[in-house]
C-alpha cells in the first residue's frame, strides 16, 4: 500500500519530523504568506478543482510559509487543510509556522494573536476558534518529505539535522528541547553572535526551516535592526542524491524591503542551484504586502507564485507562465 501523508499522519498520531511521499505525479507549490487569490489562480492554471482534485491524479505539496502578511492567511491554512486531510496534498512546515506554533509574536502574525495593529494590507484576521484550528493544523506538519527521487524541505536540507529529530513526538517540544541544550552548553560567556549562530545551527528545527547563517563580513540592516549574522547558500554544498527542492529563500528582489543578499544574483529564475541536485521555488510572492504598502493594490506586482511539476520539471507561474528547468553552468 503507498504510504500516504494521511495514514501516516492521523489527527491524534505522534508527530513524525520526516515522511514518506507516495509515488505519482506532484505539483510543488514555494511560500504562499496568506496569497489566496494568487494561489487560486495558480491552481487553476495547473487543472485542479478548487477542492485540490486533478483529473490526471497528480497531488499537490506545499513547501511551508503558508501565512503571514498576506491578505488572507486563515482562508490559506483553511485551503491546504482541507486538501492535506482528504488526501489530496502534502504540506510541510516553514520558519513561519514553526514562529505561529511557537506562539511567538512577530510583525507578521498579528492577524492571528492580535499583539498589534492589523498590517497596513488589511489582512484578515483569525477569530479564537480559527486560532486553535490554524495552529492544531500547522502543529502536525512534518518538516520534510522524501522519496526515492525527490527531497523536500522549507529552507535546508541537511541529513544530520534531519537525524536529531528522528524520534522527536512535537514540533514545540523539539525546538524547545534543542534550545535549552544549547544554551547549557554556550554558558553565560559566549559572544553574542557566536551564541546566535549556535541557535540557529545547532537547533535542527532552525536549521532546516530557516537555514544556516555565517558570521556576516560587516554588519547590515535588515528588518529594523542591525545584523551581523548572514545566510549562508547551503545548496553549493550538496553534490549528489536525489533533488532537493525548497522554497525561504526570495529568488526575486523586492526593493526596499530587503537586503538583497544576492544568493540569486544573475541567476534565472528555472536554474537549479549549486551542482543541480537543488532548486528554491519561493518566487517572493511575499513581497506583495509591500507593493501593496507603496499603493499598487492590484499590481503590478514584484514577486510571483509558481508550482513545479514532477517528474516533468516544468515550472508553471502565477501568470500562467511556463518554464523548464535548467542546469547549473549552462553560461559559465
Ligand atoms: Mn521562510
């Protein structure tokens, strides 16, 4: 019997870090922060019915990052849910999710814990019910889903992280744990960038939803304050196995809202990374919050939405844009 995430995955069952995919043809999908009608359109573009079904079958896989700035973040979750627990989609957890399960408040998920002004993009807002359901729902998501041929993950696929959370029963509980380990060994003496790397790297949870960092060559700004860690473009290390494809990473700049840590720099949009056995499919359909913020409220709009098609390796976008996926070195 072909293992899916749903037998796998039972309401009540004890949470598994890693699951296995089925067999079959998939759509994955990158970050989504709350985008609804762009992922709608999406899935239009791909043949499925709004209840998730394809009349070839195939399945959809979402790759973390479903909430946060957005329009609508609850009617996201809602969407994906619904899929994940009919059988129809795959979803996995990203740095986002982990934060709203954390129940840590950021700028962003004010519309879920209501710590602050609603953003300037009127996004809508969960009630108390929606609040539990969203995070019971976001809670249960694995961290990364593997088959033979493909290996999926929000920000990083790294076997040895992934191995620490063999045996781990909850997302909280694991981040938690590996947290407190880390902060017995550092001690009160470590500097503090070296101590903010340690939680970031040594924490598999941080490590596989939001990537490694490196001490940054100077200090910059980012998000409001100063920081002297950067990320650090784990795919140029990863030269064999099956590919890893994973969203996190804005693969298309949005001035003025960010840093442009230039991880993409010349880099078109279907190139695998790194010796090609990689590829991010976040086309910073995030930044639309910002577009938003400076008064296009309908676009034109920086960032994009896309799904990519296994085993075709053929990207389609929001746009209804299609692409096929290139390899490393093609220009060199
Ligand atoms: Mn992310």
């Amino acid at each position: 019997m072909t293992r899916t995430q749903e037998t796998a995955l039972p309401r009540h069952h004890a949470w598994n870090a890693v699951q296995n995919l089925p067999d079959g043809p998939l759509d994955l999908v990158g970050d989504i922060h709350g985008e609804l009608p762009t992922l709608d359109t999406l899935l239009g573009h791909l043949g499925y019915t709004p209840s998730g079904t394809h009349p070839q079958g195939r399945r959809l896989v979402f790759l973390g990052d479903l909430i946060d700035r957005g329009p609508d973040s609850p009617g996201v979750v809602r969407r994906v849910a619904d899929m994940v627990e009919r059988g129809r989609a795959f979803a996995l957890m990203g740095n986002h999710d982990l934060n709203a399960i954390l129940r840590l408040p950021k700028k962003e998920n004010t519309w879920l814990f209501d710590h602050g002004p609603v953003s300037e993009t009127e996004t809508k807002v969960a009630n108390d019910r929606d609040r539990e359901e969203i995070l019971g729902f976001l809670a249960r998501l694995p961290v990364a889903l593997r088959r033979d041929d493909l290996r999926l993950v929000h920000a990083c696929w790294d076997d040895a992280a992934l191995k620490l959370l063999e045996g781990e029963t909850g997302a909280t509980q694991a981040f938690s744990r590996h947290k407190e380990r880390i902060k017995a060994t550092l001690g009160a003496n470590a500097d503090p960038i070296a101590r903010n790397l340690a939680l970031q790297n040594g924490n598999p949870m941080k490590l596989v939803t939001s990537g490694p960092e490196v001490r940054a060559p100077q200090p910059f700004f980012a998000g409001g304050k100063e920081r002297h860690e950067a990320r650090h473009p784990w795919w140029n290390d990863c030269a064999a196995g099956p590919m890893v494809v994973f969203g996190h990473y804005w693969r298309i700049p949005v001035t003025g809202i960010q840093k442009d840590d230039g991880l993409f720099r010349g880099v078109p949009l279907n190139r695998t990374l790194g010796h090609g056995h990689a590829m991010c499919i976040d086309y910073s359909v995030g930044g639309r919050w910002h577009d938003r913020k400076e008064g296009r409220l309908h676009g034109p709009f920086t960032g994009r939405l896309a799904a990519l098609r296994w085993p075709e390796r053929t990207l389609v976008f929001d746009n209804g844009e299609q692409a096929t996926l290139d390899q490393p070195g093609r220009d060199a």
